[in-house]
C-alpha cells in the first residue's frame, strides 16, 4: 500500500496513453460479456416460447416428409396424450414477389385450443377459428407487420398445393412474437378435392400435449415404437429440442462469435503489453535510479506490475458495467418494440459479471508481466548507459 501513490502518479503520467489503453481494454470486456449472454439467451428463449409438455412428432427422415393423416388419430389413442393436433405447410405468399415470408399451416382447427392452452388465443377468436371454414389465426407480429385487423380478408398462393386460398383473420395470438398464420386443414382439404384431388391424407408434424410432465418421455417411445417397420417412422422430441435443432445454425454462430472474441481478447492484450514496454522504456532512468537508492527488485516489478493490473481491472470493471446497462437498454426497449423481443433474454448474470472482471485482471497480468520482469532484472549500470 505505501507505494500505491506512485502507482497513481505514473497511470497519470500519460493520461492520452492511459485512456486509449483503458478504452482498449473496456470495450474488449465490455463485447466479451456480450457475447458470454449468448448460450444462456438462446435457453431463456428456448424455455419462453416451448412448453414442458409439449412433443413434436415428425418423419424420422426430416421434417419435410410426411405422415399419413391417420397416424394423428393412433397418437391420440397413446395413454398419457391429453391432446394432439396434424399440420401441414401450406407455403403461402402473400406478398406480389410470390415469396413465402412468414410460417402458415394447415392444422386441425377443433384440437388448436387443447394442446396450446398456454398461448394467449381469446376463447371467442378461438371459437371462431373453429366456426368458420375459412377463418385464420394470425400472429400479432404479423399482424402488426401487414397492418392486418381482425375481420379482413387476406389471399395466400400456396407455392406448394394447386390452388390460392382466401382467408379471414378471425382472431390473432396476442403474443407479438408469434409468427404463425393458422387455418383450418378442412379448407384445405376440400380446395384440394375441388381442383380434382384426392383431398389432404398426409400430416407434416404432430403436436402432442402430454397430461403430465413426467409422463414425456414415455409417451414419445411409445409414439415411435407405433411407426416402427412403416413407410413413416418417426421421431418424437421435446417442443425445446425440436427448436433447439431448428436453431442449430445459431448455435454455430455463436461459437464463431465466441472464437473471434477470442482473437479480440488476444489483439487487447498485445496492444496492453505494447503499452506497458514503451511506459517502461521511457522510465528506465528512473528505475535506474530508484535501484541505485535501494529499491529492490520485488518492489520494483510489484509496481510497474500493478501500474498494468489496476488500468486493466478499472477498465474492465468500467466495460462490465458497461454491458450491464446495454442489456438492461435491450430489456426496457423490447417492451416496446416487439422486434426486439427476443433480445430481452440476454441478460448479464453474476458468473458473467465475474468472468468479465477476471478476464481484465488476466489481461492486466499477462499484458504487465513480461516488460515489468524486464525492467526489474536489468542491471542498474545497464540501464543507465541506455539512458545517457
């Protein structure tokens, strides 16, 4: 402690050099704890938008193979189902490029409310949805993106099925950031039949909602033990495994992210060693003289080693608190502007607030090391003779 005024005295020798170096270093932390939220925001969101009781039922060959349609009623029958709805992908576009821009299925309109009781759907949007043979359930970030309102009709071309349907939006999920557009697989069906078809006889995915948590697993050896040796097998998942692989090639970015950051960290602590070698050269009189007078080596490196240590701490602790606050923008901002939404999941934790400061110590110790061990051997004639 009774040398930190020297300490302090030569941080502000340079005060330019010490606040690039310092800015350097609070940005390096400050992106690192960033990206430290990533892995935990991808869960929180996995977690908000699955249910723990919800199974995804699809062709084991991939997800755009289909089922035969009465494979829905057998899952059904599986003790344990408390309800389960067939869907199909419609590939409707709306907009004049013939673009599918948004998600739309064709799902069985009477089985929508028992197995999504947790989505916000108005019971009488809901009984609509399964009144009218028309009628569509829209997400509220869909409709808020088209300027869509309950009650208009709305044409989709199918870029999948021979025929261009003509929807009602009779209800909307409240949750902004649904992207869904729902409509009734009967419509579908029976357009089909009018063109000349056979109808709909296939499923592209199964919802199932198990009665109990507990009883998840079970019911997804089950379901797939009833496909075995058929045209279709299947493969049941979780509701947040079948998106966590849908969002795989996120998670690859993320790891991208993670190295590159690395490669950051890395440039910081060169350009905090750069900056530590040139503060000592300039000082080497000075520590010349400081041996002469009886400083001893240890104290020399202690200081020069501590002159590092606390810019890079300080700047770190400035850079955590930095991303603090960015998330806490994100969070107060995704409540306004639902495009945003997701973002308000990634949040800067306490581990994440200790590996930042640990990470600007380590920058500090490995950046101040070797220029302070340096300074701290040389002999105190050699130094000298560098100087005059």
């Amino acid at each position: 402690m009774k040398y930190l005024g020297l300490v302090r005295a030569n941080l502000g020798r340079n005060k330019l050099r010490t606040l690039l170096t310092g800015g350097a270093i609070t940005l390096a932390v400050a992106l690192v704890c960033l990206l430290l939220t990533m892995p935990q925001g991808m869960n929180a969101l996995l977690d908000d938008i699955a249910s723990n009781t919800r199974i995804s039922v699809h062709n084991k060959a991939g997800i755009v193979y289909t089922m035969p349609a009465s494979f829905t009623r057998r899952v059904r029958q599986v003790d344990g189902v408390a309800a389960a709805m067939g869907q199909v992908w419609f590939g409707g576009a709306y907009e004049d490029d013939g673009v599918v821009t948004f998600p739309n299925f064709a799902v069985e309109a009477e089985h929508v409310g028992a197995v999504y009781p947790d989505y916000p759907i108005a019971p009488e949007h809901l009984a609509d949805f399964q009144r009218y043979r028309d009628g569509a359930l829209v997400g509220g970030q869909l409709m808020e993106r088209y300027g869509w309102k309950v009650g208009q009709r709305v044409t989709l071309r199918s870029t999948v099925w021979p025929v261009d349907l003509d929807f009602r939006i009779v209800g909307t999920m409240n949750d902004d950031q649904a992207p869904f557009f729902w409509f009734n697989r009967e419509y579908l069906d029976q357009a089909l039949k009018a063109q000349g078809g056979n109808g709909l006889d296939i499923v592209g995915m199964i919802w199932v909602r198990a009665a109990d948590p507990s009883q998840v697993n079970a019911i997804m050896r089950e379901v797939d033990e009833i496909s075995r040796n058929s045209e279709a097998e299947t493969a049941a998942e979780t509701e947040k495994s079948f998106f966590s692989n849908f969002f795989g090639s996120l998670q690859g970015l993320v790891t991208i992210i993670l190295v590159v950051t690395s490669l950051v960290v890395l440039c910081i602590v060169v350009i905090a060693a750069n900056t530590a070698s040139m503060a000592v050269r300039e000082r080497a009189g000075e520590i010349a003289i400081l041996k002469a007078i009886g400083f001893g080596r240890r104290s020399i490196f202690g200081m020069l080693l501590a002159e590092v240590v606390v810019l890079a701490t300080l700047a770190g602790a400035v850079g955590v608190g930095l991303a603090v606050g960015a998330t806490g923008l994100l969070q107060m901002f995704a409540g306004w502007s639902p495009a945003l939404g997701p973002l308000g999941n990634f949040i800067i934790t306490g581990p994440v607030i200790v590996q930042g400061l640990f990470l600007s110590l380590f920058v500090g110790m490995i950046a101040g090391i070797v220029p302070s061990y340096g300074a701290a051997r040389k002999p105190v004639v050699e130094a000298l003779r560098e100087v005059f």
